[in-house]
C-alpha cells in the first residue's frame, strides 16, 4: 500500500514577492540568528501516524543516499505486522511516501539496515505464542519491480532471504533470544547479533542469500555478579577497520575484538540504574555517547572510562536512544519516555566544531557568532514514550523519530544552525 501525505501548513503561491521585502527578511533574519534565536523561519515537523500499531524499530535506509528513507517496524499482537519504507521528500512541500510490506513471523523489536545494499534488511522478531527470550533474526528483501498501483491494490510480502535463528549449529543459540542486529559500518558481508549468553559474528554472502556463524564470544564475558544482568543493545565501533563491538550490560558497556573474541575495554557503571543505548563518535576516535534509565547522556574517552567528558542532565525520565550527526558531530539527538527529542550542540566533544571551522578558513567571526554549548531545541510533537530517534543517511539535517503509539516525525536541523557553517 502507499499513502501519501501532504502538508497543508506549506505556503504554495508562486508569486514574486517585491525585492525590497526580500531585503528585510534577509536583515531580519541576520538580526535573529545573531541574537541566538534559532528557531525561527524552520520547516514545520512531518507528522505520520502508523494505525493501529505500536512501534519501537527504527533506521535509516543507510544505501540510500539520495533519497530522505526510514524503515520502520511494527508490533502487534492482532494484526499482521509491518515493515514500513517511508520517503520524505523535502523538495515537494514535504511529501511523504509510505510502502508498507508485510512481516509474517510476528513483531518487530529492532530493524537494521545493510550498508551496501538498499533492499537488504534485518529484524529482530518475537512470535506472538512465544516468550521475548525466544525472540529470532531474519534477513529480508524488500521486493523489487511492483508499481504504485499493484501495491495499492494489495499489500506486499517481504522476501525472506535467511532465518539466522535456523543457521546456528548450537540450538542454544537460537533459543537465547536474540536482542540486537547490526551489519558492519561499510560492509554487507559481516554482522552481528547479541544474546543475553553471547555475541555471534557472521558471514554473509553478498547477494544476502546465506549466513553462517563465522565466530562466537565465550559466555564468561557476559559474567555478573548478581548473575542476572543480561545484554541490551550493540554498536560496531566504525574506526579501525571496524573490528570492534561494544554492548550495553546492565549500567556498564563492554566491547570485544572481534578478530579474537576478546574483551576489549569496558566502562563500569556507566550510569546509576541501565545503560539503554550507546552511539560511537563517527569522526572522532576513542569518544562514546550513552544513554540510560538515570535520565541522563554521557560522553566518554574510552581511553579513559573512570569519568564522563560530560553529562547532559535534560531529560525527565528514562533516555532510550542517542545519535550523534554523521557530518557534523557537534550535533547529537537524544529521545526519552518524557515524549520528548533534543537535539544538542556539543563542540567540546566534537571532532571539528562550527567555529574551529571557520577559524581554519581564515574568516572572522564575533565571540557570539558560535553556537553556545547544549540544548539548542526541544521538540515536543509526540504523545507516548519516544524509543528511537535516527539521523537520515541521504540529508545530514534531517532526522525522524518514533514513539510507542506509532507517531513517527521528521524534523530538520534548525536553519540558524544550518546557517552557521556558511556565514
């Protein structure tokens, strides 16, 4: 099926407007922008509402980098379940595209997209007769060739391409429940998934039609005091040559060599209660983003794991996800179960800051022409807990969110920071 929707809040009149008007927005905004109001003249958010499903699986469609896609899976115990491709086109007054392809083996609990190949994809899934720790790992196709029309008239069915929980050689390791699925930052051919007893590497052929366990953590990795702390969610580190997965574990991270399957480096209670989610810094070595239910974020050296670079306290509830910018690091978005997304700027743990930018090329700026350090806007359109919040892989300034009630909305970096990197 594909809807489309329009925003109606766009202007659409194609009138001149007269040069001397024009003249005063441009001095108006210059007079904004320098004063720190960055929230003004922004493109109003993209609103789109999943119907009668609940929804916590997120991504951007990570090979497609010319257009604005996310891939977005459902849960439901009555219906069937979805995959859901959704197009922002930012040219056409914010139209948005959605593809919906049926998901038969039940609820979607984590979505990954491969790096190489657009209609490649991974869930992680739960059957609904089955408890969350048997839940399983499929790889899919999304079909190729059906026109607008013929999926109007029926819904298609994703290609099931490999069913990872059917590949492994220990029935152990399909029955732990898989938690997390990730391709390796550049390649189709590596990935990984973690259960609460281990991490298992796998081989893919490049057509995705096989997968096979390449290699598999021992369980006294996993090992905790109280016995009951089990894994959450991963990252491939994407520095040096990406050999490296780290895991949330209880309120501390935990990261293996993935060529010997040892541990690498860890950081003990991270935070006061468990640690939701982490996010490497994409330009910067050695610096970690992460997120948990003490309602903080916190950025670290991994080099040095006995403090935080910096905390961000702004959060009123637990924060599940954290995504630094690929392009401008100094960006970073958070979302919480207080139905809120930040977004923050955060030159002390960035790569190049706007300002070292510009310093570099020679231009000259005021002392308040810099962005100040920390939230720079709140956005509020959700109603339920936010779970996910993603970076677009085809517009750096785009971004999409998504919270429990199935309300996924697109925003776009405020102008005034957009600005910045041109002035």
């Amino acid at each position: 099926m594909v809807q489309k929707i329009k925003k109606t809040d766009e202007p659409t009149s194609t009138k001149k407007i007269n040069p001397e008007i024009t003249n005063m927005l441009h001095m108006l905004f210059c007079v904004i922008t320098r004063s720190g109001w960055l929230i003004a003249m922004d493109v109003a958010p993209v609103i789109y509402g999943l119907e009668d499903f609940q929804t916590r699986a997120l991504t951007a469609q990570l090979a497609e980098t010319e257009k604005i896609n996310f891939l977005v899976g459902t849960q439901s115990l009555n219906n069937v379940n979805q995959v859901q491709l959704i197009e922002y086109d930012d040219d056409e007054n914010g139209l948005v595209t959605k593809k919906s392809y049926s998901h038969p083996i039940g609820e979607v609990w984590k979505i990954a997209s491969a790096p190489q190949t657009a209609s490649l994809l991974a869930t992680v899934h739960n059957a609904p007769d089955k408890p969350f720790n048997q839940a399983g790992c499929s790889l899919w196709r999304l079909p190729q060739g059906a026109t607008t029309e013929e999926l109007e008239e029926s819904r298609e069915e994703l290609e099931l391409v490999a069913n990872l929980s059917e590949n492994t050689q220990d029935p152990d390791e399909a029955s732990d429940g898989v938690r997390w699925v990730a391709w390796s930052c550049d390649s189709d051919s590596k990935m990984a998934t973690l259960t609460p007893k281990c991490m298992l590497l796998w081989d893919v052929r490049p057509d995705g039609s096989t997968a096979v366990v390449s290699s598999k953590s021992s369980e006294a990795l996993w090992s905790s005091s109280d016995g009951l702390t089990s894994v959450g969610v991963g990252r491939w580190y994407p520095h040096q040559q990406a050999v490296q997965v780290a895991a949330t574990h209880g309120s501390s991270v935990i990261a293996w060599d993935t060529r010997t399957i040892t541990s690498a480096w860890s950081i003990k209670n991270a935070h006061a209660h468990n640690c939701r989610d982490l996010d490497f810094n994409p330009n910067l070595q050695y610096n970690l983003a992460t997120c948990g239910d003490d309602c903080t974020s916190k950025f670290w050296d991994i080099r040095k794991p006995n403090a935080p670079l910096l905390v961000l306290g702004h959060h009123t509830h637990w924060v599940w996800s954290v995504r630094y910018n690929a392009s401008y690091d100094q960006l970073v978005l958070t979302c919480s179960s207080d139905q809120r997304v930040a977004l923050a700027n955060l030159p002390s743990v960035a790569a190049m800051p706007f300002g070292d930018m510009q310093s570099e090329e020679g231009n000259n700026s005021s002392p308040d022409s810099n962005i100040p350090e920390g939230i720079i806007q709140t956005y509020e359109e959700h109603e339920d807990s936010v779970y996910a919040v993603e970076w677009s892989a085809g517009d750096f300034w785009t971004f999409a969110s998504l919270s429990y009630d199935g309300r996924l909305v697109i925003n776009r970096v405020p102008r005034a920071v957009k600005y910045k990197q041109f002035l």
